[in-house]
C-alpha cells in the first residue's frame, strides 16, 4: 500500500526534519508557515466516534480494548475534500516541569515544558467522512514515519489523538489538532482515543504508550495522557483502572509509604537477591520501587509486567513496564534500571475488572 504520510511539527521543527530525512517513507515536515496557516482557521468541526455497534458519541475522550472497532466521523457532513490527521506528541526528546531527582537542585519547579506534536496526515483516508483509523495499516504506516529515531510509539496500543479538516465551497474548516496547544500540552478538546491492552492493570498502563516523559508532571497532565513521570504514570493508570480520578500526584517516594509493601530486596545487576515466585509473593501489575547507591530515597518506579522466560521466578530477563525520563516502555530487569535497594508495592485492587468504557 503507498503511504503518502506528511507531518505537521508544532514545535521542535529542527530535530522533526531529522526525522524525515532519515526515513525511508516519503514523511514530508511542513513548515512552520503552512501549520500557521492551518492554525488561523477557527475551529469550527466535530469529530464523533463509535465503537463496535454502539451509539455515535461526542465524547472527546474514549477508551478501548485493543481489537475494538471503532469509527470516527465528522460532523456537520464534509464537502469536496476531507483530510484525517493522526497526532501524536514529539518522542524525540523527554521534557521536565521540575530538575530531576540526580541534579543538586532536584524537584525544583521549573516551569511547564512545551512538548512539541506532530500532525500526520492519514491519507488511506482522503475523502471519508467516517473511517475506522484501526481496522487497515494507516495508523502503523504514518507510526511508521517517525519510528526512524526510537521506538517508544506504537500503533496498536496507547494514546492516539485525531484532527480533521475539509474543503466546501472553497472555503476550508477543521476541528482541534497540533496547533491547539496550551502552556499544559495538547488542548483537552482534541480528540483522544486510548487502545487498552486488555481488561488487566497491566493492559491499562499500556494505554499510556505514546504519552510524552514528562519529569515533574502534573495531575491534570497525567490523567489526561499529556505527559506523565513514573510515579505519576502508574497512579493515574491505576485510577482510570479502577475507574476513579487522579486526585494527587506522588512522587516515588511516597509511594513507597502509601502502599502495601510486599517484598523488600536487592537487585545487582539484574539478579534479584531472593527468589520471589510469579503468582505467589508477585504479580503483574505489583510496582517495583528503587533506591540507587548513594541515593537517600527511593527515586524510580515502574511495574512487574510478565515471567517473560517464563521460569515462574523474578529474573533477570523478565520484563519491567516504566517511564522516566523516558516515554512509557519495557526493558528487562537486567538492563539495570532497577539495580539497588527495591521494594515491591501492592497497589489496592477492585473487587472486579472494572470495563473499559
């Protein structure tokens, strides 16, 4: 299938192009000038989603469990041209509202970094006035384009913001997208779709892939998948798992206080100090918590997501679900993000899988 993917930098153009220039599919960046331009128009058009066989919705944010069908349509009815946008958030750098905890002045507030966006036209889909962004390649096509850097985006699952224009009468509208940004991140308005792994905690932490690494986040950032450190990521996907809101933030620290503590260790270079079984003294979903060499406090925290050599004990090759200062994504316990003093949290479970939606 030809991709014809172009990209829309609302900020950070400079690091964008390198992007492009490295990638083999064609990504064109759009100038400063002509995301101006697009900016300028008022928006003015709604997108309304649907999932599997349910009622149309203008929610502006939605969940789902990877496999759901979902649509998105505009309203009022396009004209003589229609234009779907996937936007998603620059990954090629992390950001930081506070220092972060190995600097001398650590947890000092900064000021709220401005986390640039990429607008990346879905152009499978010219001229539809409903589409079902997940059911063909488009999404892994245009994820595609800006892969060429890291891989913390993913196509199937996370967080997937969508904008629209159309052309009628000569006359150009469009809904929320890139440009519509405030001093907090991208605008609540933009429509936001999160893919869930599954019905697990687990699965809903996954919804958090392609969210910015944000140090320092704050509560509104992190429950509305702005961008998130690796305290506030697992709490705020723990409150949307159990259906609640975020009320504060923590830092890891205080969560190593406010939780129940179910196993305390040492982790040198990978290798766990004590045998702790899958299913037994662990589980997915139970938080990890470190103190480095020479740290007072612990300072990083991420969650046990799977026996990946599947020998039933916490090893070396298993895997680890965390963001800071990166994105959310998976290392092994041996890539030593978690060597030193660790404790093991139990966050409260609820009585029942809550749904997804």
């Amino acid at each position: 299938m030809a991709l014809r993917t172009y990209i829309l930098a609302a900020a950070f153009l400079a690091v964008v192009a390198d992007v492009s220039a490295a990638d083999p599919s064609g990504a064109r960046v759009l100038g400063a000038d002509e995301l101006a331009a697009w900016k300028m128009i008022r928006p003015s058009l709604a997108i309304r989603t649907r999932i599997d066989d349910g009622k149309i919705s203008s929610k502006k944010a939605i969940a789902i469990a990877r496999g759901q069908r979902l649509a998105l349509s505009l309203k009022p009815a396009p004209g003589t041209r229609v234009r779907w946008y996937l936007v998603l958030p620059d990954l090629t750098r992390n950001y930081a509202n506070a220092a972060p905890p190995w600097e001398p002045n650590a947890y000092t507030w900064t000021g709220m970094d401005a986390i640039g966006y990429f607008q990346i036209e879905l152009a499978d889909f010219e001229d539809r006035a409903e589409i079902e962004p997940f059911a063909g390649t488009a999404i892994a096509d245009a994820i595609a384009a800006i892969t060429g850097t890291n891989s913390f985006y993913h196509a199937d699952v996370g967080t997937f913001w969508f904008a629209a224009d159309v052309v009628a009468d000569g006359k150009t509208a469009r809904t929320r997208g890139a440009s519509d940004v405030t001093d907090r991140g991208i605008a609540a308005e933009v429509t936001r779709v999160t893919v869930r792994g599954d019905a697990t905690y687990v699965g809903a932490l996954e919804g958090f892939y392609n969210v910015a690494g944000l140090f320092g986040s704050t509560t509104y950032q992190a429950a509305r998948h702005v961008g998130a450190d690796c305290a506030d990521i697992l709490m705020a996907a723990l409150a949307e798992w159990r259906k609640r809101p975020l009320a504060a933030n923590h830092n890891v620290q205080q969560l190593t206080q406010k939780l129940r503590k179910v196993a305390e260790l040492d982790v040198a270079d990978g290798a766990p100090s004590q045998v702790l079984r899958w299913g037994e003294a662990i589980e997915p979903g139970d938080f990890i918590a470190v103190k480095y060499e020479g740290f007072k406090k612990f300072v990083h925290v991420g969650a046990l997501a799977s026996d990946d050599d599947g020998d039933g004990a916490l090893t070396a090759k298993d895997l680890i679900l965390h963001a800071g200062p990166d994105p959310l994504h998976l290392t092994r316990l041996e890539g030593g993000a978690f060597d030193g003093h660790v404790v093991i949290l139990r966050p409260s479970r609820p009585p029942l899988r809550p749904p997804l939606r």
